[in-house]
C-alpha cells in the first residue's frame, strides 16, 4: 500500500518510493549518487543536470541513471 | 618517429594502441593493463549505475579521464534508436563528443548492422559528435561511411573477441588506400602479431580488448601489445624489401676464402 502523500516511481528498472514532493535533486542526493559521473534520463528524455532541483518526480515517472563501466 | 602521432578528431595521440575496458577480473587488473599497454584512449561501455549498492568500485576511481580519453561505446546495441540513446547519455556524463559507434546485426556473430550503423553515423554527426565507426572490412560501406562524416574508420579483422586475426587482408590494404580518415583495426586481433600485421598494411592504429584481458597474464600481453603497434607503425613506415623466390646472399662474395 503506498500512503497518500507517496508515490511510486521506477529507478533503473526497480520500483521506489518517494514522498509526492521530491525533487529529481533531492533524490539523487539520497540515492548518493555522484552527479558529475552519471547521465541521467527521465520518461526517455535526457535531464539537464543543472536543472534537477527544479524537476518534482511525478506518480510513474521512470528513470534511467548510467554511467560508464568497463567495456570493449 | 615522436612526431608520428595517431590524430583523431584534431587530438594528436602518441600510442597507436586502443584498448578496451570489459571482461578483466576487476579493475586493478584493467586499469594496471591499461598502463603497461601505454594507451591514450580506452574504450567504456554506458550501463545503469547500481543505486542499490553503492560499496561497489566504479571504473573512474581507477582509469582517471583526465589522463586517459574515454571513448563511450555502444556495445550491446542492436538498433540506430538503441545506439543513438546511449551516446546521447554518454556525451551528458561528462561532455564526450568523441563516441564509438557500433550496431550490431547478430548475437552469435557480433557483425554490425551496417545499415543501422550508417544512419546512426549520418544523425550523430549533425548532432555534433566526432564518430569513430565499428564496421565490417566492406571498402563500400567504408566509403559511405567517410561521406556522411565519420571521423575514424574501424573496420573488423574478425568477429568481436574471436581471437582469429585478420581474414581479409585485402580489404584492408583497399580501405586504407581509399581512405585519409584515421583507419583503426578494431576486433578479432587475439594476439602481438595480428596487431603488427594490422599495422603492417597501414592502419593507424588497432583497438584490443579481449586479447589482452582474456590472456593468461593479461600484463605481459599488454606490453607484447604495445611493442607490437610499435613494430608494425615503423615497419610500415620503413619500406619493406620487395619479395623474392630466390635467395640473396647477405654477405658479400669478395674476400671468400
């Protein structure tokens, strides 16, 4: 049961549950998440990251945080 | 020979080797290879970050940026959309508009989607990117390639991670005719003389990844790597003696006693 002034959201492919106020900024602070090393999409749209504490996450919103790992 | 550097995209790089990032034990072996191969430039993969688990290590703590130049790839794209999000993100992580391109067509063979690669080519390059373009050994393709902006050329030797070398030598030698663009012979090189073959028919460079990683001592193949670009870029530079089914003696007749 999510409470009233909760809502749900997907953050790479995992469900979460955030207050209905939060900002894109405050969550990636919570998460701890170092911004200067992440890209990061919302709903499919690149997110400028100098903007993040004017995004507030809505009911279904989905996120995609990346960064880069080793590859060929 | 210290004025012969591999210029990609206006940036001059002392080493001809690119290396890749995947499949090491961990990142002190990757990152130790990395060095001891000597290269400028290291491939890097686009992946979720694990907000779960943060203890992790992540690959920045170890190969720093700032002295080595990642290049974002897309492994594991199979569409023009797929490759095209990727980059996307990766130029947002920290400003990368030098990005290899790679859209494969086949899961059993890793063969690229040379379609899908040359319209993703044709959109990243309005987008302002600098695209390094994985593709098959296709002088054809290659051309099409150079026309709508590519700015490296990167054409197989053999199926990514095959460890076979290069099948077609031929095509090659006619991509690197046809072609000023930077030509780096990219998969299936699995050992120190494939990469000296690559750069023997003229390529600038060799990217290499699972033949060093996947080596019994990774570290040794990455310094027999090193030296071997080495070897073959002033091999080919030097002139080779023309071929010969007869014999000529190296010492000189005079004086025999």
């Amino acid at each position: 049961m999510i409470k009233k002034n909760k809502i749900k959201i997907k953050v790479n492919g995992k469900n979460y549950i955030v207050n209905n106020n939060y900002s894109l900024n405050t969550l990636i602070n919570k998460l701890d998440i170092p911004k200067k090393m992440v890209a990061i999409e919302l709903n499919k749209k690149i997110v400028d990251k100098k903007k993040l504490k004017k995004i507030i996450l809505k009911q279904k919103d989905c996120l995609e945080i990346v960064h880069f790992i080793g590859g060929g | 020979m210290s004025k012969d550097k591999l210029i990609i995209a206006n940036k001059g790089y002392k080493s001809r080797l690119i290396v890749g990032t995947g499949k090491y034990k961990n990142f002190l072996e990757c990152s130790k290879s990395v060095k001891l191969s000597g290269a400028e430039i290291v491939t890097v993969a686009v992946r979720r970050v694990n907000i779960f688990d943060k203890s992790k290590p992540i690959l920045m703590d170890y190969i720093d940026p700032k002295k080595i130049t990642y290049l974002p790839n897309t492994a594991g794209c199979f569409t023009s959309d797929e490759a095209l999000r990727t980059l996307r993100l990766a130029r947002e992580i920290g400003g990368w508009k030098l990005v290899k391109l790679e859209v494969l067509g086949d899961k059993k063979n890793l063969f690229p989607d040379m379609i899908e690669t040359l319209k993703s080519t044709e959109i990243l390059v309005k987008e302002g990117f600098k695209v390094m373009v994985y593709c098959n050994d296709d002088p054809l393709m290659a051309k099409r390639l150079e026309n709508v902006g590519a700015s490296a050329i990167m054409p197989l030797a053999s199926p990514i991670g095959s460890g076979l070398g290069i099948l077609n030598k031929v095509n090659l030698k006619i991509i690197r005719e046809q072609t000023k663009l930077p030509l780096i012979v990219d998969a299936g090189l699995g050992d120190a003389k494939d990469a000296a073959e690559a750069m023997q028919l003229g390529s600038d460079g060799v990217l290499v990844n699972t033949a060093i990683a996947k080596a019994d001592k990774p570290y040794l193949m990455a310094e027999a790597m090193k030296y071997a670009v080495i070897s073959g870029r002033k091999s080919y530079l030097s002139g080779r003696i023309k071929k010969n089914i007869y014999g000529s003696a190296s010492s000189p007749k005079r004086g025999i006693i």
